[in-house]
C-alpha cells in the first residue's frame, strides 16, 4: 500500500497536485497506512470519493460459477481447502497455509488457528529441510504463521495468487 501511495503521489506530480485535484491524500508513511484496510479506510474519509465498486477476485469468481454447477457441501469440503482444491494451486510465494477463510465469516478464528497450526508443523518441518531447500520451506512458513494471525480474530489478508500466464488465459475466455 506504501508503494500505491507513493505511485499515486507521483502520478499527478506530487502531494499537491494530487490534494488539489482530489481533494486530500493519505500519507504513505502514515501508521499503519500499509495496511490495506487501513488505507482505503483513510482514502474515503480524506479523498473525494464518489463511488466505490467491488471487484471480486478470481478464486471467488470461479468459485461462484462452480456453485451455479455444481454447489453443495461436496463442493465446498473440495475447494475450502489448499489440499484438493481444483482451482488453487500452492505457491510459495503465499506462505502455507490449510484452508481458505475469505469466504467464511465466523469460522475463520478457527480456521485461522488450523492455519497457524499447519503452518508451525510445516515451519517445524522446514528446520530439517533448510539444509537442502535453503530455508524455502521455512520462509513460506513463516509467511503462513503471520498471514494466519489475523484470522484468529475475524480478519482475512490472505488472497492466494494465480501465475500471471493463468491471469492472461483466463482474461480472453468469455
């Protein structure tokens, strides 16, 4: 979020051309301005913001047209889950982590303590593999154990990522 501030701030010449034509700004160095739900908390109460849309993720999307197909708890016991969803594929860059919690609302503090549980077994795991992965296993765990946290207490971070050759494949289907 920094780094989108900044690149905001650039993008009409600096922080007072981007109040004047907007209205405001928010300080990328604010407190906790790095947080995404922070910042865009600070973007509707200083910018003049006339609307805002939603535009949901590609796991969600393709998840709800697998629910219009298929639906059901089969479906949902498949795809909550990092072990045999069809539609995710790990990636180290996420950190490990079990099951999804962007779609779930009062579960996800325990969803977020099996998440943290599974990460520290694969952080446990990745001291007796550093030798050989250079600590690849222990990063991505220790990513799993910080993006599971929040989720102990209702809040979600954690989005997955797709590969940019996927993005592009899906993006010239109909």
């Amino acid at each position: 979020m920094t780094a989108l501030a900044r690149t905001l701030d650039d993008a009409f010449g600096g922080p007072e051309p981007l109040e004047q034509t907007l209205g405001g700004r928010v300080d990328p160095d604010g407190a906790l301005a790095f947080w995404p739900l922070v910042y865009f908390g600070r973007v509707g109460e200083r910018l003049a913001v006339e609307r805002v849309e939603r535009l949901p993720g590609r796991r969600e999307r393709e998840l709800s047209a697998l629910r219009s197909r298929e639906g059901g708890l089969r479906l949902y016991a498949r795809e909550s889950n990092t072990l045999s969803s069809r539609l995710y594929r790990r990636r180290d860059a996420d950190g490990s982590f079990l099951l999804f919690t962007d779609d779930v609302f009062w579960p996800r503090p325990l969803y977020g303590a099996l998440n943290l549980a599974w990460s520290a077994g694969d952080a446990a795991l990745g001291l007796l593999t550093a030798p050989f992965d250079r600590g690849r296993r222990l990063e991505r765990a220790g990513k799993g154990m910080l993006f599971s946290v929040p989720e102990l207490v209702f809040v979600n971070i954690r989005k997955g990522s797709f590969d940019a050759a996927g993005l592009r494949r899906d993006s010239d289907a109909p």
